[in-house]
C-alpha cells in the first residue's frame, strides 16, 4: 500500500508541474499582446491566421513566426505580413508582396497598392508551423484562458480548503 501512495503523489505531481507549466505559458503569451492584439516577444511576433488566406503557402489554422526588419532590410518581392485596422476598429493581419520601399517615409507599398508604415508593418515571416495557430487561438481565447486556467485553479483551490478543515477537525493521518 506505501508502495501505491508514493507512485500516486508522484503521477499527482507530474501531472500538477506539467498543468502549471502550461498555465503559465499562456499567461505569458497573453501579457505579451501588443495593441492589435497579436502575442510579441520584442521583434517576433506570433500571427495565427484566423482568416481565410487569399495567399499561397498560407492557410487558415496556420502559427506563422514574423521577425520585424528595418524599413530599409525589406526588398521588392519580399512577403510582409501587416496589420489593418477596419472601420470598427479591429485589427487584421494583411499578407502581401512589397513592390516598392520608401525608406525617407518609413513605408512600404503592396505590389496592389496599398501602403503601410513602419507602425503597422508586422515583419517577414521566419516559419510556418501548420494547424497550430487554431490551437493557440483557443488557448488564448477569453473562454480558453477561462477553463483551461481559472476553473481548474478554483478547483485546485476548493479542493485545498476541504482538505485543510477535514485536516483541522478530524487530525492528520496517521502512518
């Protein structure tokens, strides 16, 4: 029986350090949003592709790596990914294909003609990790960050609290 308890506290454990793990990954992932946002760690950013992606290589549910360049480090042809901030005031993710740089003006142009400026400019991208984007979008989600962090740890919490008043009232186990 000793034998059965210590392989139990030793899954609980395993178990407990891997939950937290986790939980506190995706709360760092979440502090580090920046204003539209999209989870950034100085120059890279993480762009999950929410949006039906109009551009090859790309798709739907895809983690895409970007690393922010000097204006001047990106080169007709270059694929930028850019931010875009409809009328309502939601921030998008915009893929294109530079045509021409204007590094006086800290701007670039779409090969269709639209124009960014170094604010809204996200970078080029590093690599494409396929599928993974979906799963981080829920992770980071309000309802993700909900049951998947806050709920367990209320358990954990509740649980703890039980434990201690049926420790208080009827003693500690005996070996």
């Amino acid at each position: 029986m000793k034998a059965l308890k210590v392989i139990k506290k030793i899954v609980f454990t395993l178990i407990a350090v891997v939950y937290f793990s986790f939980a506190l990954c995706m709360t760092i992932l979440l502090l580090n949003y920046n204003k539209y946002g999209v989870t950034q760690f100085g120059e890279i950013t993480l762009v999950k592709l929410t949006e039906k992606v109009s551009f090859e290589g790309y798709k739907k549910g895809d983690l895409v790596i970007v690393e922010a360049d000097e204006i001047s480090e990106y080169k007709k042809g270059d694929t930028v990914f850019t931010y875009y901030v409809d009328k309502d005031r939601k921030p998008h993710i915009k893929i294109g294909v530079v045509g021409e740089v204007y590094p006086d003006d800290e701007a670039i142009t779409f090969e269709n003609g639209n124009s960014y400026s170094r604010e809204f400019i996200a970078g080029k991208p590093t690599k494409v990790y396929n599928d993974l984007g979906g799963y981080l979008s829920v992770v980071e989600s309000r309802w993700g960050f909900l049951f998947i962090v806050l709920v367990p740890c209320f358990l954990i919490f509740i649980y703890e609290v039980y434990a201690l008043i049926v420790e208080i009232k009827y003693g500690a186990e005996e070996n």
